[in-house]
C-alpha cells in the first residue's frame, strides 16, 4: 500500500466521460442488476485518469440498459513521484483504498444521472445507491 495523498496532487479534475443508454421496452417487473467498476489508466508520465462507471440492466427482457462512466484526471506529486516503479502499482485499487469520499462524491453523480436519464420515459427514476456496490 502506498500513502496515496502522497503520490498524488489533492487537486483533481471530475468529468463525465461516457453514458450509454437504450431504453428497449415498456412493462413487466424489472430485476435490476447494478455493476460498478473502477479502472486506472496512464495519460502522461505525470497524469492517471480514474475511470468509474456503473451499468444498469432491468431484466426479464431487458427494458433497458444503461452505462455511465466519470472520470478522475489527477497528477501525480512531482517532488516524490521518481520514488516509486509506477508499474507496480495498482493505481486503481489504492484510490478504492484511499479516497472513499471522492468516490462516493463521485458515485452519486452517477446514480443522480441514472435516476434522471430513467425518469425521461415518464416511469418512476431508477434510484441506485450512491456508493459503489460490490467493492
């Protein structure tokens, strides 16, 4: 485990990245399945974007499918950033580890994005927890 607020600047830069919605059919009782990921990825020697994202499925016959993925660009501290092999480092995990409250802030960004996108077709919004579920 690294000291995360260490290795990386407090300043970050939040952004939607992604959404993915087909609205398939009307009716039945739906059984939501809700999947949140996390990945990490390399934009510069300097900057890693955090992606996360949460699908949204109602099954049985899928009445729709939903995907929406934020972004996270932060930038790693200059003065401590040669001390570690950054190959080595499982960015996205220490950030699950380290940073709770932003990614809660995070999370109900997309869950207040999916009850919106849900309620356009004049149904009760979908309401998904604002934290991530399953992690």
């Amino acid at each position: 485990m690294i000291e995360f607020d260490k290795y990386f600047l407090t300043e970050c830069n939040i952004f939607l990245h992604h959404v993915d919605y087909d609205h398939l059919s009307m009716g039945g009782e739906p059984k939501l399945t809700i999947t949140d990921q996390i990945g990490a990825y390399d934009v510069a020697e300097d900057k890693v974007r955090i992606e996360i994202s949460r699908s949204v499925n109602a099954a049985p016959g899928q009445l729709f499918s939903l995907r929406v993925v934020f972004g996270v660009l932060l930038t790693k501290n200059p003065l401590v950033m040669g001390e570690l092999d950054w190959s080595q480092v499982n960015v996205a995990e220490e950030f699950k580890r380290a940073k709770k409250p932003l990614i809660n802030n995070v999370v109900s960004r997309i869950s207040l994005l999916i009850s919106s996108l849900t309620s356009s077709s004049g149904v009760v919004p979908v309401i998904t927890p604002p934290q991530l579920i399953g992690q």
